[in-house]
C-alpha cells in the first residue's frame, strides 16, 4: 500500500513539474499557473515576517474591484518586475502598497492593469526547493531518480509475483 501511495505521489510531482515547464516555456514572460494558482519565489525580505525571502506564494487571479486594504497582492511594475506588497490605502488612481519590512510607501498606485492577484496561501522556504528542482542537479534528483525508482519497484514487483505464482505452482505438484 505505501508504495503504490509513494508511486502515485512521485507520478503526480513529476506530472506537475513537466506541466509548469511546458507552460513556462511555452509562454515566456508569462507566470505558469495551474487551477488560476501562480507559484511564485520571493527574493527579497521586504514582507517580514509574513513572508519571506525563499517562501513560496501562491498568487489566486483577483480583480483590483476584490482586492481591499491590508489584503497581500502581486502586481507588475513599470519596469515589469513582479512584486509582492500589502494595500495600505485604496485611491481612484490606483492601490498604494507597502512592504511590511519597508520604512516607506512604494512610489507606484497599482492598477487594475498591473494586478496579478491576492496571495493565497504561502509554503515556508519552498521557494528553495522549487530553485534547486530547477537546476540540472534537482530536476535529475527529484524528478529522474523517483521515476527510475518507480520503474525499478515496478519491475521488483511483477517478478517477485511472477516468481511468487511459479513457485506456488510447483509446490502445489508435490
């Protein structure tokens, strides 16, 4: 039983990972997303101690009519880096956000054209897991070793049953 569970797991990483890549590649400059999630690293500590550098976010689509004070979204600036700050006051002209670590307000009002989404939910340093999966290293280890290890459970499997049925046959002669 523990097996097949860590078969299924390892199957349903992979297939993740392949799916976030293909969309990746296939649509450069735009954040994969799956079921409207966006996963994405922080790199900075500007949102200590809610989030950090290294976390994990997952950005839920939102319209700038959903989104209210204090909520955490992610929006693009000017110069399309991707940030991640809290609203601190709603305007006509757009949301002014702060980062819970910075002194000062950010000198943009983000508009409903620049708004990416709300912050869902966050995994703790899984950022940094995502970054070595994406190396050469991580990708073998995480993603061609379980599934090699798969494959060879599955062979162990089928002979240990072929050679379990042979010698309950032989037995069965005596």
């Amino acid at each position: 039983m523990f097996t097949y569970l860590l078969s299924i797991s390892v199957l349903c990483c992979i297939v993740f990972l392949l799916f976030v890549t293909y969309q990746a590649q296939q649509n450069p400059g735009k954040i994969p997303s799956l079921f409207g999630y966006k996963p994405l690293t922080v790199l900075t500590n500007s949102m200590e101690p809610k989030i950090s550098a290294g976390d994990m976010i997952f950005v839920k689509e939102k319209d700038a009519a959903d989104v209210k004070e204090k909520d955490i979204i992610t929006f693009r600036t000017a110069d399309q880096k991707v940030i991640t700050h809290r609203v601190v006051e709603i305007t006509p002209e757009g949301m002014i956000t702060k980062g819970d670590n910075n002194n000062v307000e950010d000198s943009w009002k983000v508009t409903s054209d620049s708004l990416l989404g709300k912050v869902a939910f966050i995994l703790p340093n899984a950022g940094y897991v995502a970054k070595f999966i994406s190396s050469k290293l991580g990708f073998s280890l995480f993603v061609l070793l379980p599934f090699l290890l798969f494959i060879l459970i599955e062979v162990f499997e089928r002979t240990n049953r072929h050679y379990n049925r042979k010698e309950g046959t032989a037995s069965s002669k005596v």
